[in-house]
C-alpha cells in the first residue's frame, strides 16, 4: 500500500521552529448581527402553519365541496401533507426555543446542545430532561400521523346530476345481472322479507307514533297501524345507468323523487258495521271471489282468512286471522256466507280499501342495490284508478296464502284468548297493499296485459353521498396542535429574547459553538475527533 505524505507547508504550526503566535491569521469567517426578536424563518413557519390548517378545515368540512371532491381516499393523502409540512415548521422553531432554554435555565452542556441540534435523544451524555422532551418531539408527529386516520365513517353529500332522465313504474330492482322471474309469489316473498325479518323478532320493537311513516326493503312503507303503501320504484334501466355513475362501491346516491303507489287504509266503520249486519255481510261475500282460507300451523285452530272485490270506486280487500277452526290442513275455499268456517272468519275480518295514490319516496342507492329510506303519501290524491278496476289485476288466494302464511304464523296470540300482537295490525296493512302490488305487477308483463309505462318525476332530486373523515371536534384540535406550539414557541422566544436578553440568534449552530471555545481548552475534547464522544 502506499503512503500518503501531506507537505509540512499546509500544516505551518507543525514545524518545530515556527511558534503558533507567528501564523498569520486567517480572515475571519463570522459576520457579527443584530439579534432579532424574531427571525423572518419563524414568522414565515407560523404562516405556514396557519395556511395548512386552513387548508385542513377545508379538506375535511362535510359542508364544503373539498370534502366531497377529495373524498376519503385523497383527504387522507392531503391531511398527511398538511400535518407533515407543520411538523416541519413546529421543529424548525422549536430547536431555536430549546437552545434559548439551555443557555438561559441550562448548564449549556456541549451534548445537550448537539442533542437539540441534531434532534437527537440518544446522544452521548444528554441529560435526561432533555432526552423526554426530544422523545417527546419524535412521538408527537408519529402519533397524529395514526390519530387523524381513526376518524373514519364521515360523508360528504353533493347536488348530482344524472346523464338520463330519471324514469319511474311498477317494478323491481334487478340482482346484477339476473334478472329473476317476474311471479307474484316470488315477488311477495322478497318484497315482504324485510318487513316480516322486523316483525319477526320478539314481535317488535313496534314503532312509536312519532316514528311513522316507516320504510322497508325497497319499496314498503308502513303510514300507520292502520295504513301502507307499496311505492313504484326508479326503473331497472334507471337503476343501472346511475350505479354505472358510481366510482366507487363506498358512494350512494339518495334519490328524492314524486311517486304513485298502492296504498292500503283499514276501513273501520265498514268492518265494524260488517260484524253485526247480516245483510252487508252477505252482500259482501255475494261480490266478492270466495273465502279463501289456509292453516297457520300454531295451535287455537289459528287460520289467516282472505277475500277480495272490486266496489264501486276502489277495490276492497278482507283479510283476518281467525281461531278455533273446525277444519285442518292445506287451502280451504267457501262461498256461502251462513258457513260456520265463513262467520268465524266474519267475527275477526278486517276491511281494507285498495287505491293508487301520489307519494313520495327517498332512495339511497349503491353499486349492490336500492332501498327505501323515507317517505309519505297523500291519499287524497288519487290516480291511475283503472289499473285495479281490471278483474285480473286482483290478487287469487292460491297465489296470496301460501306466502303469507309465514308471515301470519309469527301473528298468532301467544295465549288462547290473549290479545293480538302488536304487530297484527300494521301485518294486515303491509299485506293488503302488496298482494296487489304482487299481482298487477305480474300481470304487466303478461301478454293479454298492456304493460305499465314507466313515467317521469317532476320534482326529482339527487345527492351523491362519499366517505370522507368524519369531521369531529377531536380532529379539528389535532390540525391545530401544530399551529399552537408554533404559536407558544414564538411566544417563549420573544420572552427570552426580550425580557431575559438570552444572547442566542437564530443562526446558532456548532459553528457558534466552535467559534467560542477557547484554544488553551481544546484538550479537553481530545479523541473525540472519530468517536464523537464525550466522557
């Protein structure tokens, strides 16, 4: 190997001839100032710390548009920026702070100031004071990295505009792209599952009074205990151009839209009169279809009971679950009113008029499918009333008991001769206006039928829903914890500087350092010129 030789001229203190006070001195390389208050980087730091937080609140204000546009994804890549970028201000004024505190409360130790100039805790020597405080800095970042990412579940809503007109009718939302058999029992079943899965258990909880109207699956709606509705929906072709809008499976669409509907309302006069006027009953049973009736399997000789007429201007549905039969099994038909089976029905039978009435309706629709949040109905307005005057648009008890009989089974009094369940009544509501529901949309599609046009609303209205971080006080004070220390950083610098004169500018740095140690004590730091450390 070979060596190296470095001529004694560029090391002059190195001939023995020569004394250290006979070199000449070089130019000096510091340039004395005056002492700020405060340094133009720290106010610049503080302004940057505010700009970021308002851009923060922005970002993550459901009430402004940022929010919606960024939505979660990006909101979380910008948050983190922002909280980047003033932790970067908080450290730049916040060494300055921690010198001035040294050299003004401190022992002005040289590893306690290379520990803060470094923003090293693991230092050799470092004071333990100073070791929890520099942690503490390194921790502070890391943890509002991880704090402001828990603040998930928050949405942003926004006007949105369809690139279709929005289309409405008697229908049923597709699943992907199977499109099922349109068959009055198949669409009983799933269009009754989500009501009779509440209704199911433990018999409630029933709404309370100030809880109604009350919205099931995709297009029930329970007014009342007495009254229900059976909402047309948004068109299957209309349903899948605004999923195929969607970017994302975590967006919604709430649509808000004027519809038709079937409403069923109990008629209580009609059914009270009917249980003690012979001759209204029997002129009841002599329009109607025949009894149909079907065992429901729980004991009491406990059967659901229904028969269905057209009147005069709206179509009338009885339906009772009736005790103590005297037959069992299977459907049983009866077209004489005197039947005994036929007055045991009689004494429980409740009255409901069938009409199509203006609603309206609140959806919210996502990439898997479309449910009925809210709505209401005004049933003096009444429309479209031909398309239940037709005789096949009324529903027949072969297709109508079977299905209900589940539903019904859950209805059955718990003790021979104790009250109905809560639920009985809303039941006979729900099921009066879907069995017709069912049935005319059965028939739409049947050849002999003309089929339902689909219409437009008038006064549709759409709201795009994303995920965002949810906006809550919590988050707010982790954006502005970072602007705060900025904020009593200056505060402790201008004290000190101020009132405690502390002689520390902000260019202090191991030059400074350097610049005021004395040459007869260089010594003392002898061997630290590779290790680094000091004893």
């Amino acid at each position: 190997m070979h060596s190296v030789t470095v001529p004694n001229e560029y090391f002059p203190c190195l001939h023995d001839d020569i004394h250290p006070r006979h070199i000449p001195a070089p130019s000096a390389l510091g340039t004395p100032s005056k002492r700020k208050r405060i340094a133009n980087s720290h106010a610049a730091a503080f302004m940057v710390s505010l700009i970021c937080l308002a851009l923060g609140v922005l970002t993550i204000h459901p009430k402004i548009g940022w929010a919606w546009n960024l939505g979660f994804k990006y909101q979380i890549v910008a948050i983190g920026l922002l909280l980047s970028m003033m932790g970067k201000c908080t450290d730049h004024v916040f060494s300055f702070v921690f010198l001035l505190v040294e050299a003004r409360f401190g022992q002005s130790h040289l590893q306690n100031f290379e520990a803060i100039l470094t923003s090293s805790p693991l230092g050799s020597k470092v004071s333990w004071i100073w070791r929890l405080v520099l942690s503490l800095m390194v921790v502070l970042p890391l943890s509002l990295s991880v704090g402001y990412k828990q603040f998930i579940g928050g949405t942003a809503e926004s006007n949105f505009n369809s690139s279709k007109t929005g289309s409405y009718g008697v229908d049923f939302p597709h699943i992907g792209p199977w499109e099922p058999p349109v068959d009055s029992l198949y669409l009983l079943l799933t269009a009754l599952a989500p009501f009779q899965a509440t209704t199911n258990k433990g018999k409630g909880p029933y709404p309370q009074p100030h809880e109604f109207p009350v919205a099931y699956g995709y297009n029930i709606l329970l007014l009342s205990d007495y009254s229900a509705a059976v909402l047309d929906i948004p068109s299957n072709e209309y349903i899948s151009d605004l999923q195929a809008q969607l970017n994302s499976p975590e967006e919604a669409l709430t649509i808000k839209a004027d519809v038709d509907g079937y409403l069923s309302s109990f008629d209580a006069s009609f059914t009270t009169k009917m249980a003690t006027d012979d001759a209204l009953w029997s002129s009841t049973m002599r329009k109607g279809y025949g009894l149909g009736t079907i065992e429901l399997y729980r004991g009491q000789g406990g059967r659901l009971g229904v028969t269905n007429f057209g009147g005069d201007e709206n179509n009338q549905m009885l339906i009772g679950l009736y005790y103590n039969s005297s037959v069992f099994g299977d459907m049983h038909f009866y077209s004489n009113a005197s039947d005994p089976e036929a007055l045991r029905f009689r004494s429980r039978a409740q009255m409901y008029l069938i009409r199509r009435a203006r609603c309206r309706g609140e959806w919210r629709l996502n990439l898997t499918g479309i449910f009925l949040e809210h709505g209401s109905c005004d049933p003096s307005k009444e429309i479209d009333l031909n398309i239940l005057r037709v005789a096949n648009m009324m529903p027949f008890p072969y297709d109508v008991l079977p299905p209900l009989l589940q539903i019904f089974s859950r209805q059955v009094r718990s003790t021979e001769g104790g009250p109905d369940p809560a639920w009985l009544q809303a039941t006979y509501s729900v099921c009066a206006a879907v069995v017709y529901w069912a049935r005319g949309l059965y028939m739409f599609h049947e050849p002999q039928t003309r089929p339902f046009e689909p219409y437009e609303s008038k006064s549709e209205n759409l709201t795009l829903t994303r995920h965002t971080l949810k906006a809550e006080p919590a988050l707010y004070i982790i954006l502005a914890l970072h602007p705060f220390l900025v904020a009593v950083g200056l505060m402790i610098v201008l004290w000190l500087h101020g009132c405690m004169g502390v002689p520390i500018g902000k260019g202090f740095s191991f030059v400074s350092i350097l610049s005021g140690v004395d040459a007869k004590d260089l010594h003392l730091i002898q061997g630290a010129g590779l290790s680094g450390k000091l004893r």
